[in-house]
C-alpha cells in the first residue's frame, strides 16, 4: 500500500515536472512549410493580380503588383498609373523573396523588429524585411508568389492577401 | 603688290586644301543610318491601356500556337504590364523585357538594330540596352509616343506580329 501511494506520488511529480518543463519549452517549432508545385499559370496569376489591384483601387491606393512562380522568376505584372518608380522593384523582390523563402516578408520584418540574433536574418541574400510579399499556395502546394508594393508595408500586404485569396 | 599677290595664293592654297580635306572625310565617313522622325513623347501608357493590347497580343500568339512572354513599358523603358504565357522559355522573360525597353528607349523597333547590324553597321553593339532581335515595338498613341511592346517566345517575325496585334487593340 505504502509503496502504492510512493509510485503514485511520483507519478504526479512526473507528470507535474513533465508539464512545467513543457511550459518553459520554447514555442513550437512552425509546421514545415508546404511543398513547391507546379508554377502558377497566367490565368491564376492575372486573377490574383486583378484581386489585388481592385484592393488598392478600392483603397484609393497606386501599387505595382508582381507575381513570380516557386524560383522567384517573374510570370506576371502589372504597374498601377502613378505608382512610385521605386516599387516596380520592390514588389518584385517581395514576392521573390516570398518563393525563394517560403514565407511571407512579414516574416522577415518582424524577425528584424525583434533584434539580437534576428538580425541574423540581414546577413542572407534575397530576403526582404517588408510586409507585401505572401506565398501562393494551391492545393497544399506553393505554386507562386505575389509581392505588392505602393502604399505602407501593412497596406501593401492587405492587396496581396486580397490577391492570394482570390486564388483559394 | 607682289606681297598682296603672294597672301592671296597661300589663302587660295589653303582654302583648297581645306575643301579636298572635307571632301576626304566625306567619302571616308560610314553611311550613318538616320534615326526615323520620332513623335513627341506622350503620358505613359496606362494600365488599362497594357492589358487591352495585352490581351490582345496573347490572344494573337495563342492563334499562332505560340508561348510567349509579354512586357510593355513606358517611353522611360520602365514596366507597366508583363506576363509570360505557359511552357513560354525562361530566356523570354529577359527578352521580351529588354526588347521593350530597347524599342521605348531609342525610340524605334528593335528589329531595326538587327537590320543595321546586317548592314554592318556594327557600332550599335556598343550601345547599352540594344536588342538586335525583331519583336519590340514603339507604342505611338494620338501622335505621342506612350511606351512600348516586346514579345519573345516566337521567331523575330511572329513575335513582332503578335506585338502589332497588340498596337492595334490601342488604335
């Protein structure tokens, strides 16, 4: 009986220890990013271009909307009247640098944001400490990539949501 | 007298030599091709305006059973409209961009680059951003020049006829 109520009692202590170390335990690790497919079509990528530009339109907004396949290359773009010279650049390297990583550049703005070994994240090539740039993906596959570029960082990652939704 | 006589032979001589010199570079100079007459410059094309001749190039390359990359451009060469069809070669997107920006920059089609070249006049080839390949095209709207079309996937002469097919949707 004695030895009953020890091996309970270290059970519990077990399982109490278990779950404050399961506590302390750093965030889960994020879920492996989907797997890349095949490169998103001119048709899915007009619709998804079309979806974000009537965002920024709505918006009052002037936005150069770039969509890239899983590589990074360029499939389509389009440059709303007026936008500012330099985002013709911009919204392309935000989608490339959301298909190159697999994530959106929110990712990357807010690791930065975050300092100390965050800032790791400017020592590689490609990425883009930007809201805007959001992978496609399709049928559990990254099929592409929008970047959006124009308005502030949080804007122009409102037009390229309203892009990747359209293709859902 | 003999002194006025001896100046006005050194100013003959010399008006002599310097006429046969100029004659000499004359003949000596390469047939430099004239640029065409270019229209003033306009608003740059639209995005409205892109994507009607857009449609209307891809349109065109799907009767000729053609892949191909689209870009157009504002006179300045920079991008207002790209898209690039299914199983289009990787090396149109670069192409199809470059003739765009070569047709808006010097103002002409880029296929007249591949014609000078031909005729040897192979001093273009130092010149930045030239695309010696048929398929870039000037857009001139309302008599002003608003940008450009370049097409790639095709042969020179498909590529610049699906470009015209885009023209003719602005006009």
């Amino acid at each position: 009986m004695r030895k009953a109520v020890l091996t309970s009692l270290a059970a519990a202590a077990a399982i109490l220890l278990s779950a404050q170390a399961y506590a302390q335990a750093p965030a889960a690790p994020p879920a492996a990013p989907p797997g890349y497919g095949e490169t998103i079509n001119i048709e899915q990528a007009k619709k998804a271009a079309g979806a974000a530009v009537a965002e920024a339109k709505k918006n009052n907004w002037a936005m150069a909307i770039t969509i890239v396949g899983p590589t990074g290359e360029l499939v389509y773009f389009e440059k709303m009247d007026n936008t500012q010279y330099g985002s013709i650049v911009i919204s392309q390297h935000k989608a490339r640098a959301a298909a190159i990583f697999k994530r959106p550049t929110k990712a990357f703005e807010d690791r930065i944001a975050q300092g100390g070994a965050g800032l790791t994240a400017l020592t590689l090539d490609g990425i883009i400490a930007s809201e805007g740039g959001i992978p496609i993906v399709v049928g559990g596959k990254i099929i592409g990539a929008i970047g959006a570029s124009g308005a502030t960082g949080a804007q122009d990652g409102q037009a390229s949501t309203a892009g990747v939704d359209a293709l859902k | 007298m003999q002194c006025f006589r001896l100046a006005l032979l050194i100013v003959c001589t010399a008006l002599f030599a310097g006429s046969a010199l100029h004659a000499q570079q004359q003949t000596a100079a390469p047939a430099a091709p004239s640029p065409p007459p270019a229209p003033p410059f306009g608003m740059p094309v639209t995005l409205d305006q892109a994507t009607k001749m857009a449609d209307a190039a891809i349109a065109e390359a799907k009767k000729l059973n053609l892949a191909v990359a689209i870009a157009i451009t504002e006179p300045n060469g920079e991008l207002v409209y790209f898209g690039k069809m299914e199983n289009a070669p990787y090396s149109a997107t670069q192409l199809a961009q470059q003739k765009a920006t070569t047709a808006a920059r010097y103002r002409r089609p880029s296929r007249a680059f591949q014609e000078q070249l031909a005729a040897g006049n192979t001093f273009f080839l130092t010149f930045g951003g030239v695309i010696a390949a048929a398929g870039g095209l000037p857009v001139v709207h309302g008599g002003k020049l608003i940008g450009s079309i370049g097409v790639s996937g095709g042969s020179g002469a498909q590529d610049e006829q699906v470009g015209r097919a885009g023209l003719g949707a602005l006009n």
